[in-house]
C-alpha cells in the first residue's frame, strides 16, 4: 500500500465545506492516482475514524494564457470522505456462542482538519 501521507495531500477548506463537517463529511484533495479504498484506507489510519463512504471527483486544468504563451494550470482529484459519527463497537462470533467485541475505539471528527472547534 502507499504511505498515506503521499495519498491525502491537503484539506480543502471552504464554507461548504466547513458545513459539510457537521455531517461528517470532510474534503481533500487526493492524489491522481489514487481509489476510493486506498483514499478511505488512508483517512482511517491517519485520523482513527470509521470511513463510511468515499465520493472522488476529478478536475481538469483550467486554459490560462501570459501574454502570447498559452498553457494550463493542472489537474487534481478531490475526495469527500463521510466518516462514521456514532460508531459502534465492532461485535464477532467466538466458538461456543459467544461473543466478543473490538477494542479498536474510533473518533467521532477530524479535529486535524485545519480549523479549531
């Protein structure tokens, strides 16, 4: 697996965004190369929380122009990440009937996200 520090390369901060944190969803941008379960993966190791769901989306360069010279600025992946805000302890089948629990706890935000609460 790739570090996830070279999969999640910043928050992206905005007023929908900052909404969207009382929802549980948070915003980054992503490497290009990276997918949904290597996105989620990386957030569950980096912050300790529960990923539910990952949506990515893709952004081509916009065309800028400096005098005659034309180019484009470049492209970059965004991820929304909705984590868990209640999560449960994970419950499994022992043999002979019982039943025991995780021990893994998990965080209800991202506190790291780039804004103080």
């Amino acid at each position: 697996m790739k570090n996830p520090h070279d999969i999640i390369l910043r928050p992206i901060i905005t007023e929908q965004s900052m909404e969207d944190t009382m929802l549980g969803k948070y915003t980054f941008a992503v490497a290009k190369g990276a997918t949904k379960t290597e996105i989620g993966k990386a957030c569950e190791l980096l912050f300790e929380v529960k990923v539910i769901r990952v949506n990515t989306m893709n952004f081509s360069g916009k065309k800028r122009r400096m005098g005659k010279t034309s180019g484009r600025t470049a492209s970059w992946k965004k991820a929304v990440v909705t984590i868990d805000l209640d999560p449960a302890a994970a419950e499994y089948a022992l043999p002979g009937g019982k039943k025991g629990t995780s021990p893994k706890r998990y965080k209800t935000e991202i506190a790291e996200f780039g804004f103080g609460q």
